[in-house]
C-alpha cells in the first residue's frame, strides 16, 4: 500500500496504525516557536471504535488503509451472526451478532444497508438512519387523553416495543429512529 505523509493529512482519510485500520477524525497542525512542525491527530480504530490521539512529526508517514465502501442489504441471522449481501460483487458476507446487535432490533431482512471493508474482509455495517415499520400491537388509546404528549408501548413487526404517541394504532406505519429507537413520526400507508 502507498504512504501518506503527515503534511497530507485530513479529516476522513483511513490509515494503518499498529496494523489496524484507523480513520482521521481531527489532524491538527501545530508549529512550535523552535524546532519541528506537528501534526496532533485523534484517530478512530474502525474494528474496535476506540479513540487514539498520536502526535506525528513534519516528514513522517502512515501507510493507506485498503478501505473499500459498499452497498449492501441485510440478508440472514444464523447462531452467532448476521449476514450480509454485496450489492456490487453479490458475494455474502457475515458480522459477529455481538458488535452489531444494537442496530439489527430494527432491521427487516432486505433491508439495504452501507459495507465497510478492509483488505476484502467486512469489518462494519452502517443502519440507515430511519427504517419504517408496522406496528403489530398496541393497545388502544384510553379516551380524553388528546391535550398532552401521552405515549404508549407499541410493538413493531420486528417485536421490537418502541413508545409512540397515544394516538397511534395497530396496523399504522411508523418511522423508527435506528439508532436510539425513538419514535420519529407516522407514515401514511
């Protein structure tokens, strides 16, 4: 893989650190009164999302991580992971259950999905950041209770409870927030 010197440094671009691949969140250059110029860097692990702040010196290098993006859509869970299908090259590729298993509550299979690979080999999946949904269960609003932002448990076709407004009802379509599975807004169908 190519180099990338320090004074090429930006926002977003992926590089290798102690083998592993790191995305550039924030590069900060710093000359000092004497001596060499700086660049202060955070760095994201994007296998283990762990934050590293490195400090580089004018003239050194990184070398460029092989980072590849992808459409794709949620095909299949079996035993210990969910798996995936590459929209472009239509190969299936899987993801441990246990890193992603906050995002797939709200996921139909089919559903299409952003790939992120390293060297070919699926290292993470993006959710969209919406998904719709059908609401399977709810119970019905008590009467009177129209003034105030009331909400109630209300189970969606994945049998996922989600809180929505009192005035929703089984058999309506409702907009999900994926990542922190709020209730965004209702769908006409």
């Amino acid at each position: 893989m190519p180099s990338v010197n320090t004074s090429d440094f930006k926002k977003g671009m992926k590089v290798i650190v102690e083998n592993d691949p790191y995305e550039i969140v924030e590069c900060n250059f710093v000359k000092p009164g004497k001596g060499q110029a700086l660049y202060k860097t955070k760095l994201r692990n994007l296998l283990k999302g762990g934050i590293l702040d490195r400090t580089y010196k004018s003239g050194d290098s990184l070398e460029a991580a092989d980072i590849r993006r992808s459409q794709g859509s949620y095909s299949y869970r079996d035993a210990d992971s969910y798996h995936f299908l590459d929209s472009d090259t239509f190969e299936q590729y899987a993801l441990p259950a246990e890193t992603i298993d906050h995002y797939m509550k709200f996921l139909m299979e089919g559903t299409e999905v952003d790939l992120l690979f390293w060297n070919d080999q699926l290292i993470s999946m993006t959710p969209p950041q919406n998904v719709v949904l059908e609401v399977t269960y709810t119970e019905p609003a008590a009467r009177g209770n129209t003034a105030t932002n009331v909400t109630k448990g209300a189970t969606v076709e994945t049998g996922v409870e989600v809180q929505v407004p009192a005035f929703i009802e089984q058999g309506n379509r409702v907009k999900i927030d994926v990542e922190n599975g709020s209730y965004v807004e209702r769908v006409n169908n």
